[in-house]
C-alpha cells in the first residue's frame, strides 16, 4: 500500500507545515492530467471553483487550461506537442502548440497564487516556455541556455512562483524561437486581481496576433518568412473562422490583445471610444490614459482596453492594415484599374482556355466569387453580412452588442436587426443635380483668396528644397 504524502506528514509530526513549505521538488513528484482541446471554437469560460472571485476570460477561438490544487499550490500541464489547426473552415495547417491546439490554452490565475506549471514536450526538438511580461525568479524566466537547461524530447520540466501582479501576460518558447513562433506556439496568461472590484468587467476577451506564411496547397507555415505573410490571425483564426464577440448592452468589456508576429497591428474597433487600461507591464493609471478608436499593438506588447457596451450593433473589429484583412494573395499582381482588358482577353482567351481578366474596376469582385483554388487553400476575402458579401479575410470580426442577453451568454446572436430609419439607403430622389457636375473645375493653382501658387523644380536654378 502507497501512503499518500498528506497522510505521511501527518503521521510524522509535521502537520502543522504547509503544503506550500514543502519543497517544489517534493510537491511536484505527482503530475497532474494534461487535459486536450480538439475543437478550434471558443469555449466556455472557467469559473472560479475556490479562492477570490473573478469574472474569467474568454479566449477567442479557444479555451483556457483547467488545473488542479495541491496544498495551495495551483497546478497546470502544458504539453507541448505538432498540433493541426483549423485556420477557418476549408484550411487546416500543421502547426505546433499545446494540449492539441494552437494557440495553447489560456491560463489563469489569481495575483498572490503560487502557480505550479509542468511542462511536457512531444515535439522533435527541445524547447522552453518564457512567461512573458511575469515577474518571478529569474531562474524560472525560460530562455533556454540562460536561465535553465533546455526541455529535451519526452521530458517534463516544472515552473513555479509566486504571482505578483495582475494583469495581461503570454507565455512562449524561448528556444529556436523563430521556427516555434513561426510555428504557432503561444498562449494567453491571465492574472486577476485579487480584490474583486478592482478593474472589474462584465465581459473579458483575449487573443494573440499570429501570422503565417502557407503556400496555396500546403499545410506547413515557412518558418524562415520574416515579413511577407499570407495568413494573418487572431488566435490562429482568420475571417470568416473567427468567434464573434457577443456583448450584452450596458456591459463593462474588455479586449486583450497580444502581438506575436514580425510587425505592429493597429487593431481598430467601429461604434466606440476606449482606452488602454492594461498592458504587459500592469494597469494604466486613469491620469496616464487617452482616447483612442485604434489600438496599436507593439511587436512582443500586450494591450488592453475598456468600454461599457452602451450602443448595439454590428461593430466591426480589426487590424487596419489593408493587407492584414485578406487571405492568402500575392503581392506581385499587376494593378489593372482603369484598363480596358476586352482586348487582352481576346487574345489570351485563344491560348488559355476560360481566361478571365480581372481587376479593370477594383477587385471588389473576388468578395462574390467562388473561384478554384488550389486544395486547403481560402478565398482571399470572403465572407457574408446580411446585405451582401463583407469582402474580408485575416484579422477580422464583429463585435456584437445587443439588449437583453444573459450575462456570460456567448452564443452568436445573428446579424443585428437595425431599428427602422437607421441603415444607409440609396438616394431615389430627382437625379436632376447628378446630371452636371457637382462644382465647377477649379483652376490649377489657384487657392481661395486668388493668390497663385508656384511649385518651383528644383535643380534648374531655382530654389531647392532638398
Ligand atoms: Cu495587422
């Protein structure tokens, strides 16, 4: 018969010493389940079961790390291991990540919490798992070669602290880590405050910026790509794969988001005025913070932000780069804006047959069409809204907020009913003013008060402005 360790102490007199005194090397002699997600849609929230109160996060596209307590030590299992990620329905990448998913888990704690982290690795080659933005000892930082040996193939190392501060973290390798980001190996980490008002929402949202670089018919990312992505995710999610957030009106929310690929994001969202109230470096003072309607995300930063949900709709979210809300597409077609290709298309069409040109009014087009694709590979914008084809792809979504939803109900809505006389219309009316132009032409040069501008060339006598 096995004496359980609680047992033992008891019978050797050493009752009165906690579990927490006890040794790491002690404690973590059992390892706790490494529990796996399969499916790349969000999952419900985890309540709290003891400890402090706190509203959990909800990880788009994905769900956070149950865990165990041993004494009063929280334990988690990470396994790192070659996951396949859905991308969007019709895409499947082989990626790597933990428990069966990437992004890993989101894990979450309580400031003052002594977390236990195991760390399992299945992949092919070693790693280490940085707590990005944590203070702890440095000992427990996870740069491989610096602060601890690196995690070989079929080995389990364990991470413990205890957490300092609440706020908005991530954790990742810190070991080849150009290929394991590339990859898609990351995670979200959540401290919560310990006082259960402090900074409290009503709905809490996290996830990381990865981008990916996936030839049309591949399922592998080319991880020596440094700035010419094709894949451009939110939790390894594009448009139209990606969770909608639901928020209840008259709801505090919160968006978290972390940036783990080659360049900022500037993360916009439509319908209202915020302001950064957290970064990976802890919450923003209210003298410190200003408005905003975008928020730019440093590469390696953190950033989140507060708005109470007073005005439903159907509000767009999403990086503001242009290239960053489309899918796969190159980068080296031809613009054909304002050419007549009627021509071209006579001569092409006898060499290739079903030659189509496009482009001559915008690309507009490619948001309607079903055109064939090589195997595993997305429309580079797609996507419908209840008025016609949204045109999108990447780092896109809706933030929904509507009236009268339970609180933590998450289920997608439907698309928003607006109340009558508030949806753009087209104009029906006399045509009479549309037939000539608007304005006169206005002479070249002239400004409004008649005085004449002159650009002068530089190099040719003039003055020079270079
Ligand atoms: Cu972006």
């Amino acid at each position: 018969m096995t004496v359980s360790r609680r047992a033992f102490l008891a019978s050797s007199g050493l009752a009165l010493m906690s579990a927490s005194q006890v040794s790491g090397r002690a404690a973590a002699a059992s390892i706790p389940e490494a529990p796996i997600q399969t499916s790349p849609l969000m999952q419900p929230p985890l309540f709290p079961s003891s400890g402090p109160d706190y509203q959990p996060v909800v990880t788009l596209n994905g769900w956070t790390l149950p865990w165990r307590m041993n004494g009063d030590w929280k334990e988690f299992h990470l396994v790192a291991e070659p996951v396949v990620r859905e991308i969007a329905p019709g895409m499947k990448a082989h990626l790597w990540g933990y428990n069966g998913q990437s992004p890993g888990p989101t894990i979450e704690c309580v400031e003052g919490d002594k977390v236990r982290i195991f760390v399992t690795n299945k992949l092919p080659e070693h790693t280490t798992i940085h707590w990005h933005g944590m203070l702890l000892p440095s000992g427990m930082d996870g740069v491989g070669g610096l602060t601890q040996p690196h995690i070989k193939p079929g080995k389990t190392f364990v991470y413990e602290w205890e957490v300092k501060s609440s706020g908005t973290f991530m954790y990742h390798p810190h070991a080849d880590e150009m290929v394991q980001m590339a990859m898609g190996m990351m995670g979200s980490f959540i401290i919560h405050p310990k006082d259960p008002k402090f900074m409290r929402v009503d709905r809490d949202f996290v996830f990381l910026l990865a981008s990916y670089d996936i030839e049309p018919g591949t399922y592998v990312p080319r991880v020596n790509e440094m700035t010419d992505f094709n894949m451009w995710t939110f939790n390894s999610r594009v448009f139209p794969g990606i969770d909608h957030f639901v928020v209840r009106k008259g709801d505090r929310a919160r968006v978290r988001v972390g940036n783990l690929t080659m360049t900022n994001h500037p993360i916009h969202m439509h319908g209202y005025h915020f302001s950064v109230t957290c970064t990976d470096g802890g919450w923003v003072p209210e003298s410190a913070r200003w408005p905003e309607t975008t928020i730019d995300v440093p590469v390696g930063a953190m950033r989140a932000y507060d708005f109470v949900a007073d005005v439903p709709g159907d509000w767009a979210l999403h990086c503001h780069k242009s290239h960053h809300t489309m899918n796969a597409m190159g980068h080296d077609v031809k613009t054909y804006i304002g050419v007549d290709q009627r021509e071209i298309k006579k001569k092409i069409s006898r060499l290739v047959d079903g030659y189509m040109p496009m482009g001559s009014a915008g690309m507009a087009e490619m948001g309607e069409m079903e055109m064939e694709a090589p195997a595993n590979t997305l429309p580079m914008m797609t996507g419908f809204g209840q008025f016609g084809p949204i045109e999108m792809g990447g780092m896109f979504t809706v933030m929904k907020v509507r009236e009268g939803l339970d609180a933590n109900d998450y289920k997608d809505p439907g698309w928003f009913n607006h109340p009558e006389g508030t949806v753009a219309y087209e104009y029906k009316g006399s045509k009479a003013a549309l037939q000539q132009p608007a304005r006169k032409p206005t002479r070249v040069g002239a400004t409004a008060s008649g005085v004449e501008l002159r650009a002068v060339k530089p190099g040719r006598g003039g003055q020079s402005h270079y």
